[in-house]
C-alpha cells in the first residue's frame, strides 16, 4: 500500500511538485491518520469498536500548500470521506437545522450531525474560520455528536486555534470548542516561508486585454495551474440573499462580471465575497458607460471590498483600466478605481 510520504516523493519526482522541508514535515501527520483508518476493524459480538484516530488541524500562512496536502491525503482514502470548504459545509448545516426546526424536531443539531455522521468517517475541511455568531453558537454542540459518532476530523486553517473567533461576541461561550479542538485533532503548524500560490503568479499578466481567444486561454492556464484541475461550488448568504461561485477551489473563485455586477448586490455581498476568496478571476468586463452605469458602480465598489481585502485579482476586459469607463456620470470617481486595478497588477500584490 502506498503511503503518503511516497505519494508526495512520487510528485516531487515526476516534477508536478516541488519538495518542501514545511510540508514533508507535516506528512506523518497525514499518514497516521490513513493507515488508521486503512487497517481492518475486528468484529465480533464483544468486541469493542476501536477508538478513532485524532484528527488533524494543519495551520499556517496563505499559499503554503495546505490545500494541496489535504486534496493528497483525501484522494488516498478507502473510506467513506467529504472534502468540503468549511463556510459551505455551515452553511449546508445551517439549512439542514432550519429544515428540522421547521418539521418541529425540538433538538434540531441531533439529527443533522446523525445525518453526517452516518454518511462519511472523514471529513476534511478547507479553511477552518469563524467570523460569524451564528457559527460559534453551533459548532460545539456540532462537533461534539461528530466526535462521539467517531467522525474524524482534518481541517486547514490560516489560525491557529486559540485564535477562531477572536474578539467576536460572546467568545466565552465559544472557548469551549476550541478546548474540544486541541483534545480531538493534533494541531500541527505549517512553517513553509514560501506562499505558492504568489510564486504561480510572480512574473504573470493578470490584466488581460481585449478579452479575446488568447486572453481566455491564459486565463485558462491559471486556473489550473491554481486548482490543479479542481473546483466545487461555493454560495454565500448575505442577508436573506445568495451569492453562487460555481468555480471555486482552493480559495480561488472564478466568475464573470454579469455574475456579480449584473445583479442587485452591494457592499455586504461583495465584502463577504473579499473575505471568503484569496484569488478572484473576472472574466469579460465590458466597456462601461451610462447605458450601464448601475452594473458600473457595483463594479466600483466590488473592486474597493477586494483592494481593502488585499485580494489577488485576474481579470479580463474589454479595455484598459484607464478606459473602461470614459464617459457618463462618475468618470471622476472611476479614476480611482482604475488606479487601483493598476496597483492590483503588481507583482507581489496581495501577500498578507
């Protein structure tokens, strides 16, 4: 049976990786839990079921590789494992709660984490954050049926532990979930100096113009070289609204301009947006003007949420930043975006 150091030396030969001291480091981690998992569970009427192995959560900077690490580990199993981004993995949770309250089960969590628990023995989350109240109030008691079910849990995250939630409301009643954490799962930092993800764009264009066959095909290129030819969909909800990302790995979206100018969203949408990506990939921006002037300053504002955010944007378009919007009400103000789509084009841009 292959073991995941060998996978990992078996990339680095074959050129599809480059070794990391960093990430070699954190690999036995990995192959404790598959080997556990992997070994044969004795039955009989007297037997009692193994304890399951601790979990994993595997922190560090942006762009460092723990994506990659956990997609590795996941593609071994031989059980029953989700790999899921975790604010879509609450969201879906948070549905299903709803759904239960709504058939007017009294202890809505039971059933939900029953449901999940019997589906999968692993589950692996990308980008374990908590920035919402609602989260917090429900991922102990969550978490908790999870780890008693056997579920094993293998999570990455740029925090570490002790940092979730920090400073949100009422955090005393969230510590609790993080003492959980540390007693479930090893905690285990990733120390890589190098962040990947800017060395894939260093030297890149990431301002594409006209957006034409050539522009589509380099777009292409990134997106792979990015996702490693992986994607599941992502939605985020925004005061009663849905924002989808259908293309979506790794922290990196890719969408196109309609898809979020086009529609009636604002500042919330798009500052949630900033916060749930590290690369945006906007496809056929078109030439703006009054014609489209509402579809223009959602653009606008889009652009402040990722500049403020420091979010990595690639983008195609119709035409330079300086004459994307050239006539019509807001010229003044555009300038200032324009100057910002051309900072954004900086090699280096967006380390955090």
């Amino acid at each position: 049976m292959t073991t995941l150091p060998e996978i990992y030396a078996a990339r680095v030969a074959d050129g599809s990786l480059t070794g990391d001291p960093a990430q070699e480091a954190a690999l036995p981690e990995f192959e404790r839990i598959r080997a556990a998992l992997a070994a044969p569970v004795r039955k009989g009427l007297f037997r009692k079921a193994p304890e399951p192995p601790k979990g994993l959560y595997l922190w560090g900077g942006v762009g460092r590789g723990k994506s990659m690490l956990m997609d590795l580990f996941v593609d071994s199993l031989d059980v029953p494992a989700r790999r899921v981004h975790f604010h879509a993995f609450m969201q879906e949770i948070h549905a299903a709660i709803h759904k239960a309250r709504k058939d007017g089960v009294e202890d809505a969590i039971k059933p939900v984490a029953k449901s999940v628990s019997e589906s999968v023995r692993l589950l692996a989350f990308d980008e374990m954050q908590i920035t919402d109240i609602t989260d917090a109030m429900i991922v102990g008691r969550l978490f908790e049926k999870l780890f008693a079910a056997g579920v094993v849990v293998v999570t990455t995250s740029n925090r570490v532990p002790d940092d979730l939630y920090k400073d949100g409301l009422n955090r005393q009643i969230f510590l609790p979930f993080i003492d959980m954490l540390k007693s479930r799962m090893v905690v285990h930092e990733l120390t890589s100096d190098t962040d990947y993800r800017q060395d894939r764009l260093a030297g890149a264009q990431v301002y594409f113009t006209p957006n034409d066959a050539a522009a589509k095909a380099e777009i292409n290129r990134i997106w792979e070289e990015l996702t490693h030819g992986r994607q599941e969909s992502l939605t985020l909800h925004v005061q009663g609204r849905e924002i989808e990302l259908p293309r979506f790995h790794n922290g990196v979206a890719r969408t196109k301009f309609y898809d979020l100018c086009g529609r009636m969203l604002g500042p919330a949408d798009y500052l949630a947006l900033a916060e749930a990506v590290r690369v945006l990939i906007i496809e056929d921006v078109p030439r703006l003007s009054r014609q489209n002037f509402n579809e223009a300053k959602r653009f606008v504002t889009l652009i402040d949420a990722l500049y403020e955010a420091r979010v990595r944007l690639i983008m195609s378009a119709a035409a330079e930043p300086e004459m994307l919007y050239v006539e019509g009400a807001g010229t003044f103000e555009f300038e200032r975006t324009a100057s910002r789509l051309r900072e954004m084009q900086a090699e280096g841009w967006g380390e955090r």
